[in-house]
C-alpha cells in the first residue's frame, strides 16, 4: 500500500473498465485521482465507490478531444496541491470497427481525436507541470493491435500504433527532465463491452494467448501502478504487453 502515497494522477476514461480499475487502483495506493469521462454517472459512481472505501478522487465530466474541457480537467488537478505527478491517457473511441474498404470517416476521425488527440492535448496541459516539478510519470494505455495485426480495425489499430510513436518521441524529449513516458498494451481484457465466455470470439481471445484465457481489468491496473510509481523511476520509452502471452507467439 502507498505506492503513489501523496500523488496526484489524471485517469481519463476511468469510469468503466480499465480506467476504473486503474483509478481504483491509484487511489488505493494513497492517490488522489481525478477521473475524467464522457460517462458522467458512472464516473460519478466510480469517485463514490473510491469514496467509501476511504481513499481520495474527484470525477470531472469531459470530453478528452475537447481541448476546453481538457483544460478544465488539469486545473483541477493541478487546484488540488499545485502539482500533477501522474497522467494516464486510457481514453479511446471504442465503437464498430471496419477494414480499409467498409472504414468510414467518422471512424477514422473518432478514433483520432479521442485516442491520439486525446492523449495530445492531455500530455501537453499536463507537462509544465511535470517540468516544473522535474519529475512525473505518463502511461498511455495502448493495445497489443498496436503490436500485431488484428482484423477488420484499420482506423482503431492505426491509432493505437501511432500511439506508441507518439510515447517514443515524449519520452525522448522529456527525459532530461525525470518525466518518463511508457505505453502499455493490454490484450484480451474481459470488461462490459467484450465477448462472453459463450461466444466463439472469447474462445478465440483465450485460444491465442500463450496462458489460455483472457486478463481482467485488475492486471491491467498492477501494470499500469508499476509504471506510474517511483519504482519505476529507471523505466522510461518501453511497450510493455499485458496480454497473457499473446505477443510472444
């Protein structure tokens, strides 16, 4: 417990899945975190629950490729003691997915601003902060379909690649600085919106991972707390796959 005691951190997308366990996560660890989403009742229900348990969060309702509502969202931390030690970028559009031909612009364009843009105008607020203070950490939550090809997903994998040339050139530019800057990829993940233990899609997520089942928020979240935490100060640049084995095969 207190890994990131005294810490303040930016969760975008925490209301649901992974960003919940992440926020969740943070705040057990003596965070106080601020969770940003589109998803204002659940996000609120996510600060509740953190709440009750005794830990610290606020939630800011926000859309992550709005860049006033970005704004918002770092004041806010930033109000909170004056300084942002963690920004972990997991917003990302999440929505039907096409190859080349059947892809779409609105599907091209969300996927941009909400994952890429997102995470751009997220890491750009939040750096004078971080350099300033001459030290903090950036996780940006990936995908192993940035790593291997995957489907009928052109607008979502692109994205997601772009995301881990986007952490390479932060990392490169911000070092001299003790900001580090790390991507992380989650494989199969089971969260409301994924495939059901009944559905042959599950039994192929589970089928090509080297551990023969898919992961749950949670380890997703130990992953992203080892990042984020001091014991990880020598950690900067790297792609770290959180997905059972799948990309080692």
């Amino acid at each position: 417990m207190d890994r990131l005691k005294d810490k303040v951190a930016i969760v975008t997308g925490g209301a649901n899945g992974i960003g919940k366990a992440i926020s969740d996560l943070f705040a057990e660890e003596g965070a106080w975190v601020l969770v940003v989403d589109v998803e204002a009742e659940a996000g609120g229900t996510t600060v509740t629950e953190i709440r009750q348990r005794g830990d610290s969060a606020e939630f800011c309702q926000g859309d992550v490729s709005n860049t006033q509502d970005v704004a918002r969202a770092v004041a806010i931390a930033a109000d909170r003691n004056g300084h942002i030690d963690i920004l972990c970028n997991n917003a990302a559009y999440l929505g039907t997915f096409h190859g080349i031909l059947e892809s779409t612009g609105e599907e091209w364009s969300k996927c941009i601003n909400v994952a890429l843009l997102g995470t751009h105008y997220f890491t750009k607020a939040t750096l004078p902060y971080m350099i300033e203070q001459r030290k903090g950490s950036i996780v940006n939550i990936v995908s192993i379909q940035a790593m291997a090809g995957m489907m009928t997903s052109v607008a979502y994998t692109a994205t997601k690649a772009a995301l881990l040339g986007y952490t390479l050139s932060a990392a490169y530019d911000y070092g001299p600085q003790n900001i580090r800057v790390n991507s992380l990829c989650p494989g199969p993940i089971q969260t409301r919106i994924s495939a059901k233990p009944d559905e042959l899609h599950y039994k192929w997520q589970c089928d090509n991972t080297v551990l023969g089942r898919v992961g749950y928020p949670r380890e997703v979240a130990y992953a992203a707390l080892f990042l984020a935490s001091d014991e990880a100060s020598y950690v900067t640049g790297v792609t770290l796959p959180v997905d059972g084995g799948w990309t080692s095969k």
